[in-house]
C-alpha cells in the first residue's frame, strides 16, 4: 500500500494525459461515435435484404431481354 501511496502522483498524471489526449474514452463518447459510425453506414450502403431483391430483379429483366432478343431472332 506504501509503495502505491508513493506512486500515486506520477499514476494520477499518466491517467489526466491519457484522457486529455482522449486515449481512454468514456462509454458516453464511445456511444456517440457508434451512433455516428451506424448513421454513416445506413447512408452509404445498402441493406443486405435491399440487395437480394435488386438481385432478384436484374435476373428476371435479363430473362425478359433474352425472351425478346430470342423472338427477334426467330422471326428473321
């Protein structure tokens, strides 16, 4: 407990520059950034369900584009 006492200043000034130089963050800052990171990523990108059915879609236009260039073909 001595030894600690002893320490006890230079612990309290590596824990004060570590916060400063905000290298340890509460969990409130680390919330907010989530939120930020999460509201980012809903603006970029897509949703995987999102995907499958445009997906979904590109393959029954590009059956119909076949069916019509296969008509077009047979009547000539």
């Amino acid at each position: 407990m001595e030894n600690l006492l002893h320490y006890s200043p230079i612990i309290i000034a590596i824990m004060v520059f570590l916060i400063q130089q905000r290298i340890v963050v509460t969990p409130e800052q680390l919330e907010k950034k989530h939120r930020e990171i999460l509201d980012d990523v809903e603006e970029k990108f897509v949703t995987l369900n999102s995907f499958k059915d445009l997906k979904e879609q590109f393959s029954e236009m590009k059956e119909k584009i076949d069916k019509i260039y296969d008509c077009i073909i047979a009547v000539k």
